[in-house]
C-alpha cells in the first residue's frame, strides 16, 4: 500500500483531512475512494487508513488501526557528511535512509564545491529533510532521521553526539572491521568531492576521529558513506 508523511498526532477510528501535497500524490498514483494507504508521523508507529474520500483538491482517511513497527537498526548511525555538488548530495541522503542512518549532519569544509549561508543554506536543509521523509515514504520507516541545519566544520565537530567517531580517510587508517564500535553508536564523518585537508584531518583528530577505510580504492563523496553504512550494518547492525 502508498505510504505518506503527516505530521498529525495519528489515532485509530480518526478522521483525518490529509494535507495537500498527499493529496496531490495521491491524485498522480490514480488512487481511489475506499482503497487503503498507510500514513506515519514519525513517532515509530504506522496507521493503516482507508480513503474516505478523494477529490482533486481534497482528500479524507479514516484511519483503521495502528500498528507497531520494529524496522529501526540496533546500531546508531550519525552520518557528518559534507555537502557536495548537484545531486550528489541529494542521492547520498536518500540512500543513507534506506540503509538506517538515524541523523544527518551537513557541514561546510574547506574543499566543498558547493557554498551555502543565510536563507539559502535554510532552504537547502528543508529540501534535504523533504528528501529524508520520501526515503522514509518508499523504504518503510516510521522514524524519520532529522536533518540538522548546516554548519561550518568547526563548528560541527565541537556539538556531536556520543558515539565511536570514525573519519573517512586513507590517512592513517584502520579497516573497518577492526573496530569495536561503541555502545551508543556511531559518528562517520565523509568528506566532499576533494576530500580532507590535512587541517580538518587533524582537527578531527584532536576531536577524537580515529581514520578508516573500506580497501585500497579511492571512493568518490557519494559511495564513501553508503559503502561505510552499509558495511557498518553489516558488521554491527541488522544487515547480519
């Protein structure tokens, strides 16, 4: 069944006008009266509806029931990723979703093609989040990972959260696998398209970064993180 965002508090037997770009959606998938979709609000449950009504304008749904939904990975990931250039950035948030990423964290370094401040830096974060809540949509997640606002590499690496800090680098590097991650998680942190300068390495070192790798080849910005990611769940998550 379509799933939906809404930012609604959801209940079963509500009656829920439903907002206008699911409508519109909802019109473009030819759906109709009385099928059944299923909308989340991020709170981690799922609430099967079905369309009371539908018009080109506006639709109702009478939500059913609701159900739990344990599809959340065990191991926390806090992807620090540096904005890139054209869709790159786009595609490396959709899929960091669909492979369990908890939180986002764009953050400006010295190499950053792309350069962001004031409104357009707020208008760039909100189509991210938008991005993040359509990944959530397709890959059936009911917790939707936040999107922080963006922010200068100092000033990033000086508010992260706990968690085993590993940097994407081939500068004195560990594999992967030979890491214990910790408990309450992991912080990756991926460089943009020219990579790290030897500052920022070093900065992220005195922050408590340790370098690791995926092999011997050279990732470009939006493969290091998914590959990190997805060999992360592997290892320690609920790829296993």
């Amino acid at each position: 069944m379509p799933r939906f965002y809404v930012s609604d508090a959801l209940s079963s037997g509500q009656l829920l006008d439903l907002p206008d770009n699911v409508v519109r959606h909802l019109n473009v998938l030819r759906t109709r009266a009385h099928e059944e979709i299923v909308l989340f609000n991020g709170n981690g449950k799922a609430y099967p509806a079905r369309l009371a009504l539908l018009e080109k304008r506006r639709a109702q749904a009478e939500i059913l029931r609701e159900e739990g939904a344990d599809n959340e990975s065990p191991l926390r990931i806090t992807l620090v990723q540096a904005v890139s250039s054209g869709e790159r950035m786009d595609f490396t948030l959709q899929k960091s979703v669909e492979l369990g990423v908890a939180e986002i964290r764009p953050v400006l370094s010295e190499r950053c093609v792309v350069r962001l401040s004031g409104e357009r830096a707020d208008k760039r974060s909100a189509r991210w989040q938008d991005i993040v809540v359509s990944a959530c949509e397709q890959s059936g997640r009911n917790v939707v990972p936040k999107v922080l606002p963006l922010l200068p590499y100092r000033e990033a690496l000086a508010g992260l959260p706990e968690g085993s800090r590993l940097l994407m680098s081939l500068n004195r590097a560990r594999s992967l696998n030979s890491i214990k991650p910790d408990p309450q998680g992991i912080v990756l942190m991926a460089g943009p398209e020219g990579g790290w300068t030897e500052a920022e390495e070093r900065l992220a070192f005195d922050a408590g970064f340790e370098s690791v790798k995926l092999g011997p080849r050279v990732l470009r910005t939006e493969t290091a993180a998914l590959a990190a990611i997805a060999a992360a769940q592997a290892l320690w998550g609920d790829f296993a």
